[in-house]
C-alpha cells in the first residue's frame, strides 16, 4: 500500500515532463518563447509537486498536485493533437485518479503540522513564481522585455520569500505590482487582464499577516525576573 505513494508522485512527475515536452516539440498556438515559459513553469511545478508528496506530505499537497493537473490539461483545449499531447492526457488522468484513490490515505497529513505557515504564505510563494508561466499565457504572440523582467523578478523574489527575506516582501508588496502593470500595458486585452488579476491576487496577500509573519515572526517575550526575596 505504501508503495502506491511513490508511484502516484512520479505519474505526477511524468505528467508534468510529458506536458512539457509537448510545448517545445509543438509549442502552437503560441509562439516559442511564449510556450517555453509556460513550460519551465509546468516543469519546475511538477518537481515541486512530486517533492511536496513524497517528503513535505502536508494535507494541501494533493489540491496544489490536483491543481496543477487540471491546469496542464487545459492546453489540450487550443494544442494540435500529437503523440506527446496524447501521453500527456494518459498520464495526467492517471495521476488524478491515484490522488483520489485511497491510496494516499495515511500518506498525507489530515491536520496542519505543527508551527507550518499558513495558507496565504505558501500561496503567495507560489504565486510569485508562477508568474512565469502566466507571462507566456498572457503573451501568446511573443514576449516582450517586459514579460521577461516581470518574470525574472517573479523568480526571483518567491525564491526570496522561501528563505525568508524581508527584502522580497517589500518587493511583492511594493515594486512588482509596478512590474505587473508594465507587463499588462505589453499584452493583448485577454493576457493583460489576466496579468492584473493574478498582480492584484498577489499584492493582497503580500499585506496579509500571514505573509508578513513568516518573515518577520513576532519577537520572543523576555523571560520573567526573578523574585528577589
């Protein structure tokens, strides 16, 4: 039974690869750079899904995993049908059935872990680094310099965020809605409303306290003096 875990977080792997492969061998309707950012997205996704199954196993995993899935599978939608599109669709459904399966049952964690971060934290560090894919989606006809700062810098502060530097919450709550914008204003009217919706997604949760907290914890109390007598 406990092997089944294993097997369900490489077909989520396998999933992830295939997809992306699909995007460079026939990366239409959108055009090659577009496609690689929303593969080097797919990818790194995948990775991270597989490690959150195999070793963080929190009980959010299966929707991020579940998530990320669906997502993949909407590209068969606007993609010319080819054998790596296929195997795609294959594995992911596979995939989707064996996180729902009872195999995982025991698997995950049923309750939050003691002292993990809550939800907004984690959404926030992923959302930064999606905004890589979501430029390629927004630009379906080319990335323009915008695009690819926008997504450099998304890199680059949810890389920040994860090791908790105060520096990339700035970034998040203060220059990268600047950066949104500009990417925005680059976009056909579609890729830019997306753009702000998920820059307006992120700004909110850069103010939670949540977000705040799991960079700058509340300072400890002092111990209490001792009684003199």
């Amino acid at each position: 039974m406990f092997r089944m875990p294993f097997v369900v977080a490489v077909l989520v792997m396998a999933s992830g690869l295939t997809w992306t492969i699909h995007l460079i061998v026939a990366p239409e309707p959108w055009a090659e750079d577009s496609a690689m950012a929303i593969a080097i997205g797919t990818l790194v996704f995948s990775i991270a899904a597989m490690t959150s199954l195999l070793l963080g196993r929190g009980r959010w995993t299966r929707y991020f995993a579940t998530g990320l899935l669906i997502a993949e599978m909407t590209i068969a939608v606007v993609a010319d049908l080819e054998g790596w599109l296929v195997t795609a669709i294959v594995l992911s459904g596979l995939a989707l059935t064996g996180l729902f399966g009872p195999w995982l049952k025991g698997w995950l964690r049923e309750r939050p872990a003691v002292g993990a971060p809550g939800i907004e934290p984690i959404l926030l560090a992923i959302g930064a680094f999606a905004i890589v894919p979501l430029v390629g989606l927004a630009a379906p006809a080319g990335l323009e310099p915008a695009h690819g700062a926008l997504g450099a810098v998304g890199i680059l502060l949810s890389w920040g965020y994860l090791r908790g530097g105060t520096w990339a919450l700035l970034g998040l709550r203060f220059g990268f809605p600047v950066l949104v914008i500009i990417a925005a204003v680059s976009s056909p009217i579609g890729g830019a409303m997306l753009l702000l919706a998920a820059g307006a997604g992120l700004a909110y949760l850069a103010w939670t306290a949540q977000a705040r907290f799991a960079v700058d914890p509340a300072p400890e109390l002092p111990a209490p003096r001792k009684r003199r007598t």
